[in-house]
C-alpha cells in the first residue's frame, strides 16, 4: 500500500494476513528471503498483529516485549468476523483452503498497481521503472513531498 497516514514512516506497506503463528512464521521467513533477493536487503520485514489505529485502543493486542500476554479474543466480535468473512467468501475451515479466483488479479488489484506506479512516480522513487520500463505521468494532485532516498 501507499503509506500516507500523519505520524507513520515510510513510502510504501505490504501486509500479508496468516491465519495462525505457525503460518506467520513461514510466511515471514519466505517473504524475507524474497525481498531481500529480489527488492533489497535493506528492506525491513517484520511481523505485526493488527493495524496501528486497533493498536492505539487496544495496546495489548500487539505487544512490544516478546512472550508478553495477549489480549484475549473478544468472542463477541465472532458474528462482524463472520459476516465480513461471508462477505468476502472466506472459510475458516482451514481443510477448505481459500477460495479459488477466476482471474489472476482482481480489478481492484489492478487499480492498485496502477495507483502505486503513479504513486512512485510522483514522489521520485525510480523503483518503478522496474516494472514498466518507461517513465509514466505523476498524480497532479497529490500533496506530498518527494521520496528522500536517504531516509527510504
């Protein structure tokens, strides 16, 4: 994603959602092996629970000191998880697996490349000629600064 929020560093975020620590730990060490060979070494890659918004109500619910207790899960939030997941047509069921999609992207996805290239441009963060191989318009009417490369 484009990082924009006041108070939050960096240009860009990735999230990859696990359904458990297990999962979160192999993904982790994946997505680092892959950043690091294929973007930069220099890219941190580090596990997190919960946005920063939850985070700011919820402290406990992301720890900063290592073996520290959790909150508990609220079983009350259990019916909005479950009508956002049927929404989404997730399953829970972990023996289900995810669901299978038609296309390789969806248009939102599409939308959101698009939107990170334009973004790119605009702050000059050359990165993305990597993937288009020629320059592309900037967003006229964004308001924020150039990408200082040495505070990327």
């Amino acid at each position: 994603m484009v990082e924009g929020r006041v108070g939050i560093s960096g240009a860009y975020k990735g999230y990859l959602y696990c359904r458990g620590s297990k999962e979160r730990e192999e993904v982790l060490d994946i997505v680092r092996q892959m950043i690091s060979e294929e973007v930069s070494p220099d890219i941190p890659v580090a596990l997190k629970r919960g946005c920063s918004e939850f985070v700011l109500v919820h402290p406990a619910f992301s720890p900063k000191v290592p073996d520290a207790v959790l909150m508990e899960y609220d079983e009350d939030w259990r019916v909005q998880e479950d009508t956002v997941d049927q929404d989404l047509g997730i399953n829970r069921d972990d023996s289900v697996g995810m669901p299978e999609y038609i296309a390789p992207y969806s248009p939102a996805e599409i939308w959101a490349m698009c939107y990170w290239v334009r973004y790119a441009a605009t702050i000059r963060d050359m990165s993305y000629l990597v993937l288009t191989g020629y320059p592309i318009p900037q967003i006229p009417e964004l308001k924020r600064p150039p990408l200082n490369p040495r505070r990327h």
